[in-house]
C-alpha cells in the first residue's frame, strides 16, 4: 500500500471516529434536557431575558459579570421557540456540541490529527462540560470561544505570510468581540496568546545574543485584533461592569484544597480519570515526533496556569461557583493530555522497536492498544458518571410548587428563603409565596402567628447554612419533605414544641393553673423565638406555680441548656422526673444532655428509665438504641432502633435511623427496603436517595 493510500484511510477512519463522537456528545448533552426543572441560576437568566430586549439588557447588567449576548439568546428562544426547559437550555447544547469538532481542531493543531480525536473524545465525554452545557448559562458559549480563539489564532500564525494574511486575524478579532460578549473571561485568551508571542520573541531574543530581533510574524495584526476587541468591549465595561464590586463575593481564607477540587474538575471527576489525564498532560512535555510550527503546546499550557493563577488570586476554596472558572481552561488541558498520548505513543514505539521483534505488529499494534486503554480508562468512567446523573434533579423547583399548588390552602402563609421565594413563584405564579427576610427564628415565628399554617421553603444546601431556622422547624415539629434537593416544610401552631416529644396533659383548676398555663404558652413562644431569658422567666414561674407539672421543669431545663446553663439543666430534668416519673421527655432531655457534653456511658441509663416508664414509646426507644450503638453495642442498638420502627411504622425519622445503622454495620440488603419504605412514605427524601444510590450503583 502506498503512503498516500494509507493516508487516506487514515483520514476516512478518522472522519469516521469524529462523527461518533460528535453523535456521543449530543445524545449525552440532550437526553432528557427537559425533564429537570430549572434551578435557581437558570431562573435568575431567564427572569432577566424576559421583556423586551432594553429590559434584557438591564437584566443582563444587574448580573455579577454577565454581559448580554447569552441573555439575548434566551430572550429569542423564549419569545421565538418556547418558554420549556428543553427549548431555553438548547442554546448552550448547541455552543457545547459545536465545541467538539474546535477541540478536534485544537488538538490536531498541538499533535497531528488523532491527537485531535483524542481531544474531541475528552471533551465530549467530560462530566464538567456536560454538566455545564445542560444549563441556562453562558458557560458552554465561554468553552467554545475560548477555543475558537486558540484555533484561528494558531492558523492566522501559521499562515502569516501568506497574501490575504489579514483575514485570520479579522477572524480572530469578530472571535473574541462575540466571545467577551458572552463571558468576561475571554480577555484572559488575549492575555495567554499576547503572552505566547512575547515568550517567542524572547527565546529569539536569547539565541541571537540579545541583538535586535524583529517581532514575531503576526505580532502586529493580533495586537491590531487585540485593540478591536477592546474598542469593541469598552462600552460594556464602563457601563457596567466597572461599577461592579466583588466585595463579599471571595474567601479570604488561604486554603490549598481548592488545588484538589481543580484538578478532579479538570479530570473528569473521577479518580482514574483524573489520574490518567494528569499522567498525559505531564506525557506532553516530551517530544512528539512532529515538527509543527508554531508549537501549540506552550499556548495551552498558559491557558491552564493563567485559569489556575485566577482561581488561587480569587480564594477558590470559598468561592462556590470555581468548577465554573475550570471550563476556561478545560479544552487547553484536554489537548495536552492529547498531545501527551501522542508523545506516549511515539516513546512506546521507539522502545519495543528496539526488541529483535520490533520490526513486526508488536512494535506497531502494543503503542496503539496502550494509547487506547488509555483513552478509554479516562472516557468511559466519565460517561458512567454522566449517565448516573440524569436522572437527578439539581433542585426540583417545579415539584415543589406543585407540591404546594396541591396541598396549601387559603390562609396558608408561604416563605421562602432568599432564592427559594422566586424560583417558587417561577413555577407557581399564582403561589402566595413572600421571601423570609428575616432569618432568625423570630422570622418564622411572626410568619406562623399570623397563619393557622405555615409553609417553609428553602434549598437543602443553602439551608444547611441556616442550622437556626432548621433546628426552629424541628422543634416545633414540621413535617419535612425533600422534593429533589428542594425542602418544603409544614406546621401549625398546634404542633408539638419537639420533635417526637409526648407532652403530658397539663392539668390542674384554679387560679393558679390558669396562670402556670398561660405563662406555659408564653414561655414556649418566647423559646421560639430564640427570647431565652424571657422564657427562663415564664418557665419559671410557672414551676413556682405548679412544681407538679413534670413539662414546666424539662421546658426549664431546655431553656438553661440554650443559656449553657448545664448544671441547672440536669437539676431541673431531674425535678421533672420526680414530679411525673411517667413523663418519657424529661428522661430523654436528659440523656440527650449527657451525650452532647460527651458523657455517653452515663446516658444510657436515663435512656433505659424513659423505656420503662412508656415501653410504647417510639422516641424513647429510638433514643436508646442510638445511644447504644454510638457506644458499640450494636445487636442490643439495633433490637431498640427496630422496636421503634414497629411501634411507629410510618415514621420517616425512626426508619431513617434503623436503615442507617444497618448500613453501618453492613446489612446492607435490609438497610435498602428501608430507604425503599422511607421514599413510599416521602417521595424524593434525599437522605434515602443518596443512601440507595450508594447501595445500588
């Protein structure tokens, strides 16, 4: 066979591996586009590409850094398309799959023409360019003309002494005008390519001796490409975005984990992944056998230590949207990695060349099924990670305005907190629904004062960092459900003042009982609302009243625990215990107050008496057995955590507790019916989805 005959088929091969990838990353990027709702950055773009296109563009400027193309792209796939979730994210599918034949491009460039291949394979299949272009965001448009800026500034370069040379670098200006206009960050192509000609000038500049050494051919029309984009962007800038501040925005904490999440990022988010790519990219340091003028290589390795030298300046271990920042440089690292398979490839050659056999299949067959392994070792954990997340859903806005459509009622007061009130109200306009401005406790407790009933809605991980509302809501006995990552909580002011708790009745006639009962009632309000010293005073009075009452000391000790009062608090547990030894609460309070000083061995005991005094009592035996395998007295724990499972089948907290303590200790088969029973009883529970998704891969 003749070179050119077997150039050929290399071509067509190749052609034919790119149109598989190309049809691999689209089936990726669009299975089930539109069944996920749109979280709430998605809403937040959509809301401002509502209107006419003045409006847009104030809503694209009231954004942290957001110029207005890709708000304008929104706004005519909203009004010319349709307001669906498949419709408004297609535009950033359609930059992401446009992005795979740039890669292609870039990675021929940096390593002949199944380094390209290889590239175009990695990014298709990469978890963080997937993830990101299945949004309502300009991220997916930031990757694709960052590479169309690497791509025609390598070929306007390469073809720069050709007639017409000014056409590449036209090219390149209207790339990057479009592209700053999508995302800020492509001014940082600028800086990694200007940064390029100067450290090839410089390395001309040393072989001559420092003489006089004319520019780089191409120097002036990209600085002339460079001075269109900034003309071209000044409007925008003064506009807007020099009046922006970043005050608040960063972490000032100086913390070198951020390295770690950057690189998992950029390694396709999986271990084997990540330490395959890193292994090439180090690979692409040695030669690959090509002369290629210019090199692309020290071009891409400025795009990953520019991103990375933003990132670290920005704190990214506080900054919760960096993997965003990675894209930037994610096709530049992909390339390299090519180019290092490239270089591996070629040193494996040389090497079994050497053997008495080399000159047979062995030397040409053994480069290639390694240089293959290894593509496949990098691609198919992370197709495997992208397919195990299309069926979850980020923040299930959707679901949860539903859930409220169908069972709020009239009267009911509706909170959301910060971004929660109007992505709500995207999915369900007609939802009474007002934002929690005030995040302590107080907040809610004004709100369900003046509703018989009061719905509270907030996204699981932002309420996390409200651990004072969430402990509220458990103490005045919410029932929560978790709708895709998105909690909606309901209660009334009947609700029991802790979670499980069997009040007893208060009883008694006169004057006094009257009085110890409303001072009862105020002191639980004033607890509420986090008013502890106004609670000791009611609490304490209405011990005073009627030292009889077992609720009025274990209130009271409560309310020294919240003080740090914690000798006053075991005393008063133990006053309520010997006024009602029948009242299950005071004895759990008071292991409960055992466990949290660290005092676990003594807990047992209070544990034990509250199941004697109420053997029916589900909470007291949930108590126990927690505190027993905590302690490592697993068949006893286990033998209390299930009786009260059989003692209040339904409820999701007591299933919880069992199936986790069975996944502990390796029970796995029974620890998944009862995640399976919790999502029966609450459909989307995140607990039990996550913990199935652990169990069954």
């Amino acid at each position: 066979m003749t070179v050119k005959g077997a150039d050929r088929r290399s071509q067509a091969a190749c052609w034919l591996a790119l149109m598989g990838i190309l049809w691999l990353g689209t089936a990726l990027r669009m299975h089930a586009l539109g069944a996920t709702s749109l979280w709430t950055d998605e809403i937040n773009v959509v809301l401002a590409a509502r209107g006419s296109l003045p409006e847009v563009l104030q809503g694209a400027r009231s954004h942290f850094s957001a110029p207005p193309l890709d708000y304008f792209v929104v706004h005519l796939l909203a009004t010319g398309v349709g307001s669906q979730e498949f419709v408004l994210r297609f535009g950033a599918v359609a930059w992401s799959v446009l992005s795979i034949p740039l890669a292609y491009r870039l990675g021929r460039q940096a390593a002949g023409r199944w380094a390209g291949v290889a590239t175009a394979l990695l990014l298709a299949t990469s978890p963080l360019h997937v993830g990101f272009s299945r949004q309502v965001k300009f991220y997916a448009a930031l990757t694709f003309f960052s590479l169309l800026s690497n791509v025609v500034f390598v070929y306007a370069l390469r073809y720069a002494r050709r007639p017409r040379r000014w056409r590449p670098w036209l090219a390149h200006g209207l790339a990057n005008v479009a592209g700053i206009y999508f995302h800020p960050y492509v001014a940082l192509i600028l800086l990694c390519q200007g940064a390029y000609l100067g450290s090839l000038w410089l390395g001309r500049l040393v072989a001559n001796r420092l003489r006089r050494t004319p520019l780089p051919a191409g120097a002036l029309p990209f600085l002339l490409s460079a001075a269109l984009t900034t003309a071209c962007f000044a409007p925008w800038f003064f506009w807007d975005m020099a009046q922006q501040s970043a005050a608040g925005a960063y972490s000032t904490a100086t913390d070198l984990a951020w390295l770690a999440d950057a690189l998992e990022a950029l390694g396709h988010e999986h271990a084997w992944s990540a330490a395959i790519l890193g292994s090439l990219v180090l690979c692409s340091l040695l030669p690959t056998g090509q002369r290629r003028r210019p090199d692309v290589r020290p071009l891409l390795a400025l795009n990953v230590l520019v991103i990375g030298l933003v990132v670290w300046t920005d704190n990214v271990a506080g900054y919760w949207f960096a993997p965003k920042q990675m894209l930037f440089a994610l096709p530049a690292y992909l390339a390299l990695a090519a180019a290092g398979l490239a270089s591996l490839y070629r040193l494996i050659h040389r090497l079994v060349s050497r053997f008495p056999a080399g000159g047979g299949r062995l030397a040409r067959w053994l480069p290639l099924a390694l240089v293959v392994a290894a593509i496949v070792g990098a691609s198919i954990p992370a197709v495997a990670r992208i397919a195990g997340t299309w069926d979850r859903e980020k923040q299930n806005w959707r679901a949860a305005a539903a859930l409220l459509e169908q069972e709020a009622q009239a009267g009911d007061g509706i909170a959301g907190l910060d971004r929660a009130a109007h992505s709500v109200a995207y999915y369900g306009p007609n939802l009474p629904i007002e934002r929690l401005a005030d995040k302590r406790p107080a907040g809610l407790a004004q709100l369900l004062a003046e509703h018989p009933r009061l719905w509270y809605v907030r996204d699981l991980d932002f309420g996390r960092q409200q651990p004072a509302l969430e402990q509220w809501i458990q103490d005045q006995g919410f029932t929560t459900t978790d709708v895709g990552g998105v909690l909606v909580s309901v209660g009334d002011r009947a609700a029991a003042s802790a979670e499980g708790e069997q009040q007893p009745a208060v009883e008694g006639a006169g004057e006094d009982a009257s009085v110890a009962k409303a001072a009862l009632e105020r002191g639980q309000s004033y607890y509420a609302e986090n008013r502890w010293q106004e609670a000791l005073a009611e609490f304490q009075q209405v011990t005073a009243l009627k030292p009889e009452w077992g609720i009025g000391h274990t209130k009271l000790g409560n309310t020294y625990r919240q003080l740090g009062r914690l000798e006053e608090a075991e005393a008063a547990y133990r006053l309520s215990i010997a006024a009602e030894p029948g009242y299950v609460g005071a004895y759990v309070q008071l292991g409960d107050l055992y466990r949290a000083q660290g005092r676990e061995d003594e807990s047992l005991a209070p544990y034990r008496e509250a199941v004697e005094a109420d053997p029916a009592s589900a909470w007291a035996h949930n108590a126990l057995g927690s505190a027993l395998l905590a302690g490592g007295h697993t068949s006893e724990a286990l033998a209390y955590l299930e009786r009260a499972v059989e003692l209040e089948p339904e409820n999701v907290t007591w299933l919880l507790a069992l199936a986790d303590a069975q996944c502990s200790l390796g029970q796995e088969e029974q620890a998944v019916t009862l995640y399976r029973q919790v999502l029966a009883l609450e459909p989307g529970n995140r607990r039990a989805t996550e913990a199935l998704e652990a169990l069954e891969p």
